[in-house]
C-alpha cells in the first residue's frame, strides 16, 4: 500500500471517542518505516516489560494479549519470536488492530491473531493454554463481577501474567481486590514495578504459580 493510502486509512479508522491527542488511536505504531499510528505514547510500558519480566527470547511461546487494542505489545513479542491471540472487543480498537498487521511484514502478521470478543471465562477457556497472559491496562476495566471468575480461568490456562492495573478505579474494583483475586487462584508475585513508594496510580504485578 502507498504511504498516501496508509495515512488515509489512519485517519479513517480513528476512533470516535479516543480523543483529540491521540487523534483517534490509543497506540503509537509505526507500520511502515516513518509511518506512525498518532496514538497517545504509552511512556516506557514495553521497556519495562522487557526488561523486568520478560526472559531473552520468545520464541516457542504462546501469548495471549487482553485488551491488546492496536496490537503494539503483540508486535513487539512477535517480534521476539512468539505466536501471539490479542482480545479486543471494541470494533474501532479492532479495525485498527487488522489494519496495523495488514501493514506488517508477513512474518511477524502471521504470529498474531485477534478476536473481536469481551473478556468472559469461557471465551478464556476456549482459547486453550498459554505460556503467558498479558493484561496491560485493563482489568480494572472489566465488569466487576466479572473481574474474580476472569482471573480463575486465567489460571486454567497459563501459569504466568504480566498484570498493569489501576490501584483504583470507578468499579469498585482496587489494587487490593484484584491481587487478591490472583492469590486465592494459586498465582504468587514474582516481582512488580515500580515498588514501595514510587509506585503511582498505575503497578506492574508479575504472577507466576
Ligand atoms: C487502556 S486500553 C489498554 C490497551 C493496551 N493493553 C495497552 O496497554 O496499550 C484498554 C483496552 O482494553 C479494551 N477492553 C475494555 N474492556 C475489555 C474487555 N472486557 N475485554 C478485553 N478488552 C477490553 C479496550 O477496548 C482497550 O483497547
């Protein structure tokens, strides 16, 4: 596709209520070599995913990405050799998500896999087992209710998550409640970022049984 086709194409799959910064894209991608999705810059997430939790290589892995909007931290494991399955329920989110692998090199398009699906336990489930699940800035998003019996089917299926959470949210859900969801699942902390007290409205929590 033609630079001048990839850019409409960005401005057409912006999404209505993203807001003006990131003129309609949550995530900052770049698709083709000085191509960038606009996206409202997710600070250093991948940096420090790299390198606090994630081993050397990925390769042989199986990933499974809730809420993976755009698909950037799937590039980024495909990257490192992983197959990757991205969840994502919003159909703007996932519009753009297809659009973003369409642009990439074929190797790296052919390890990611999205579902335009929310996040139930049996949809869990029904994706079978992983190396690992990331759930980057969205937990506390998912219905409350819906929080406990997600997490018990995460333990189903792998027996490692990179968690980032809000210590609070509007519901009802805290970091207390969500930590405690992973403890009674058999999940333990191997480590978090940023500890004591820097940590800030958002933590890092890496869970492995
Ligand atoms: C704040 S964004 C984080 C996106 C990405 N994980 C990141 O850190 O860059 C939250 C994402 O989760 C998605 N989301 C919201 N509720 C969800 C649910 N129940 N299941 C899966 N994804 C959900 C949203 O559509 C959105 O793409």
């Amino acid at each position: 596709m033609k630079a001048v086709d990839i850019n409409a194409k960005i401005i057409g799959l912006a999404h209505p209520t993203e807001g003006k910064k990131g003129k309609g894209w949550y995530q900052r991608i770049e698709l083709k070599k000085g191509i960038w999705t606009p996206g409202v810059g997710l600070g250093n997430t991948w940096e420090v995913m790299k390198s606090d939790f994630l081993p050397d290589t990925l390769k042989r892995k199986k990933i499974l990405d809730i809420g993976c909007n755009a698909g950037y931290h799937m590039i980024e494991a495909a990257r490192m050799g992983a197959m990757t399955v991205g969840i994502e329920p919003d159909e703007y989110y996932y519009a753009q998500a297809e659009f973003v692998k369409s642009c990439l090199p074929k190797r790296l398009g052919k390890r990611m896999v999205f579902y335009k699906e929310w996040t139930t336990p049996n949809f869990l489930k029904s994706l079978g087992n992983f190396d690992m699940i990331w759930s980057i800035n969205v937990l506390h998003n998912l219905e409350y209710k819906l929080q406990a019996p997600c997490i018990l089917a995460m333990a189903d299926i792998t027996d490692e998550v990179i968690a980032r959470y809000r210590n609070k949210s509007a519901n009802k859900a805290t970091k207390e409640s969500i930590d405690k969801y992973f403890r009674d699942v058999g999940f333990r902390v191997k480590s978090r970022y940023p500890t004591g007290r820097k940590e800030g409205a958002y933590r890092y929590i890496h869970y492995v049984k």
